[in-house]
C-alpha cells in the first residue's frame, strides 16, 4: 500500500498550476468585461463589439470549465500514466481536450472581430476607405471563416467523430499532421491580425482633429493589441505539438497555458479602449487632461467626463418660466407651460423646439445674467 501511495504521489501532473494560471485570468478578463458593459450601458451604446467580446467571455469560461475537469481527471499527465486510470478515463480526458479547443478557437476569433467592430464604430462617419475594407475582409470576415473552418475539422478528424477520443472505437481518421498544419495556419493568422489591430488604428486616430494627448491615448489603447500578437504567436510555436497522439495530454499543456494567456490579452486589451471613464480618471488624477481633448473624447466615446478648464461655475440656475416653440413649415407659434401638451401632433415630425432659459450666475462680487437659446 505504501508502495502504491509513493507511486502515484511521484506522477507528474501539470494540472493544479494549470488551473490556478486559468481561474486567475478568467476571472479577472470577466471583471473586465462586467466594467465594459457597466460603462457602456450608462451611455446606451452597446453594440456589436459588445455582444462578440460577450461571447469570446462565454467561450474563455467554457475554455476554463472543461480544461479544469480534464486536469481533475488527471488529464495533464504523460498518456502512459492516464492509461493507468482505464480506457475510460482516457476517452473522458481526450473528449475534454478536444472540446476545449473548440472553445479556445471561437473565442479568440470572436475576441478580433470584437475589436475590430470598434474601430469600425469609431470611423463609420469618417472617410476611412481603405481601413474599413481592410478590418471587414482581413479582420472580420476571414478570421469568422478560419474559426469556425479549424472548429469544424477538430471533430470532422475521424469517422464516427468518437473515433478521435475514444480507440476503442472503429473508424477512419485523417493524419494528425493536417490537423496541426491548420492549427499554426489558425495561430499564424490570428498573429497577423492581432498585429494589424494593433497598428491600423495609428493611422487612424492620427489624421484626426484631436489634442495631441488625446491622439496618444487612444493610439497606445489600441496597440496594447501587440500583446496579444506576441502571445499568439508563443503559442503558434507550440502547435505542432497537435500531432504527437503518442503523449497527447502532456504535449499540449504548453498550448493550454498560452491559449490561456492569448484569451485573457484578447479580452483585457480589447476592453480596455472602451474603459474610457476609467482612463479619464487616472488621467485627470494625474493631470493629463487638456481642453483640446474635451470635443473629441465627447465625439467618439460619448462621455462627458472630461471637464474643460474654462467651465463656469454656476451657483444658482433658474429656469425663465414662459419658454418658445416654433413649429417650422406651420409658421406658428405657440406657448409652452411645461407640460407636453401639443395642439397638433401630426406635425411632430415638422416641430423644431427651442427653448430659451435665463441664466443667472452668482459670483462673490458680481452678479451677471445670460439669456440662452
């Protein structure tokens, strides 16, 4: 018994560090994800780079759920010592290592498009051709196709698909080389893109009527999206080790460990453009912020947190009570009391309103009033 206690303690099992390094980062890439939405449901302009970094979140949890059930199963040491555990086991575990993959594939290729989505929000009203044509088909378009094309061949390997998990079963598979030749296809193109994000927007941000600060900001925002690119690629080196079926379940524990990596970057620095109260407020404790700023962050992000310096202080304000409406193609005016009491609303849709308050501005040694329209 102690010989059988002393045997299975001197197995090597990679699985609890690799637990703890994706709990860690999913975690804290869905803290993330919670604050991006938070921001951007205060602003109502939540969009389709919200919904596919949502689902790049859903898909790093699926990642994480079943690579943690894989490593209680033992399914991160070397494939003699998983035999061991019986042939069921064994099916379990590379079941759980394949669905992972699928997770993995989906989520990051969702996470690209999820920032490429921003930045096509950004420019929708700018003259940009060519960066919309390029984030569309590059981007966009090839990056869904590569995706769900290496998902679809992880299960369509063998026929019947239990084949691939499971030896116990008859049937036909295709050489695992061609499955790791279009894994660092995958990898390789995921590096390419994750690059070009990370420097389309310089070309961008840079023609446009902002502060130089501003210009700064938003350019190092996006190219944190480097990151992500380096990883892939660390992770893209390790892919042909999609091919040893011998050790199957220890040669890929350096592909979960930078898969895990490339989800957690692919999530934070797709969200941290879109964090931008966040950032105004580091900025503004460290006294970053500029008046030349204030438009443009107003322009693209829609938040007003950014205060100019020239900003009057009001100390009292009070509304004159009798403001005009003007009801342009009618030619008529009318007087309105506050409430929403219209005469005639079939013309709502010629109505243009304007009110006019006056302002009364409360200074320790004047007192000034501003008619305002």
């Amino acid at each position: 018994m102690a010989e059988m206690a002393a045997s299975t303690a001197s197995v090597p099992d990679r699985g609890v560090q690799l637990m703890v390094l994706m709990w860690v980062m999913t975690i804290l890439a869905s803290i993330t994800v919670v604050m991006r939405f938070i921001f951007r449901a205060q602003k109502s302009i939540i969009g389709y780079d919200d919904l596919f970094m949502f689902i790049s979140m859903i898909c790093f949890f699926g990642w994480t759920i079943s690579l943690t059930l894989l490593c209680l199963k033992g399914g991160e040491r070397h494939m003699a010592d998983v035999g061991a555990l019986g042939p069921d086991i064994v099916a379990q575990v590379q079941l759980l290592n394949w669905t992972s993959q699928v997770f993995g594939i989906i989520g990051i290729g969702a996470g690209k498009v999820s920032v490429s989505a921003l930045i096509l929000t950004i420019i929708r009203d700018t003259q940009r051709a060519w960066q919309k044509i390029y984030l569309w088909t590059f981007c966009i378009v090839l990056v869904l196709c590569v995706s769900v094309s290496c998902s679809i061949l992880t299960f369509a390997q063998c026929r019947p698909a239990a084949a691939l998990w499971d030896s116990r079963v008859e049937g036909t598979c295709i050489k695992p080389t061609v499955m790791a030749s279009f894994g660092i296809f995958t990898g390789a193109y995921n590096t390419f893109v994750d690059a070009s994000l990370s420097l389309i927007p310089a070309t961008i941000f840079w023609t446009l009527q902002m502060g130089f600060q501003e210009k700064m900001t938003l350019t190092i925002v996006f190219a944190l999206n480097i990151l992500t690119s380096i990883c892939s690629g660390i992770k893209t080196s390790y892919l042909s080790e999609l091919g040893n079926r011998t050790d199957f379940t220890w040669a890929t524990y350096d592909i979960f460990a930078w898969v895990t990596a490339e989800f957690f970057l692919v999530i934070v620095c797709g969200s941290t453009p879109t964090l931008r109260p966040l950032i105004s407020l580091l900025r503004r404790q460290l006294g970053y912020t500029s008046k030349d700023s204030r438009n443009s962050y107003l322009r693209h992000t829609g938040d007003s947190g950014v205060p100019s310096k020239d900003a009057f202080q009001l100390d009292g304000f009070r509304r004159n009570v009798a403001s005009e409406t003007t009801v342009s193609k009618a030619n008529l005016t009318e007087n309105y009391d506050g409430n929403k009491n219209w005469e005639d609303m079939s013309l709502a849709e010629d109505i243009r309103v304007e009110r006019t308050y006056r302002v009364q501005i409360n200074n320790n040694d004047s007192q000034q009033e501003l008619n305002v329209t």
